[in-house]
C-alpha cells in the first residue's frame, strides 16, 4: 500500500478548480491552505500499479501547475 504526501500548486486562479478535481479522484485525500495557493495532497493506493496510474492522472490535470512529493512509503 504506497502512502505519498505531495504539495500541489494549482495554475493561477485555479485552486478551487484543482481541490475538485482532486476530491473527485479515489485514494486523494486534500489540505488546502487557507493564505496562500497551495494543498497538501495525500495519497494512499492499494498497490504500485493503482499507484502510478493516479500519479499520471494526476499530472495530466489541466488545473495542476506542479507537484512536488514531500513523503513516500511502500510495503
């Protein structure tokens, strides 16, 4: 089960955009920030494929600046 944590930038004024975009998406869970244009991503995935998988569909999000992971853990 990988666990990652990552911060997500949203493209200018997109951050509401970005947070439904990424509640919509299974195994997300989001902290947005309440003063500046930033959420806390954490990821928890059944194995390494599911894994993967959401990371492409995650970077392929046309509300997502950038990503940069914070934290990764697999079994």
């Amino acid at each position: 089960m990988p666990i990652f944590s990552f911060l997500a930038f949203p493209k200018t004024d997109m951050k509401d955009r970005l947070i439904a975009d990424l509640s919509a998406m299974a195994y997300c869970e989001i902290k947005p920030s309440g003063n500046k244009d930033v959420l806390i991503l954490l990821t928890d995935t059944p194995d390494e494929e599911a894994n993967k998988n959401l990371i492409d569909a995650i970077k392929a999000l046309n509300s997502l600046q950038s990503l940069s992971m914070a934290f990764g853990h697999t079994d």
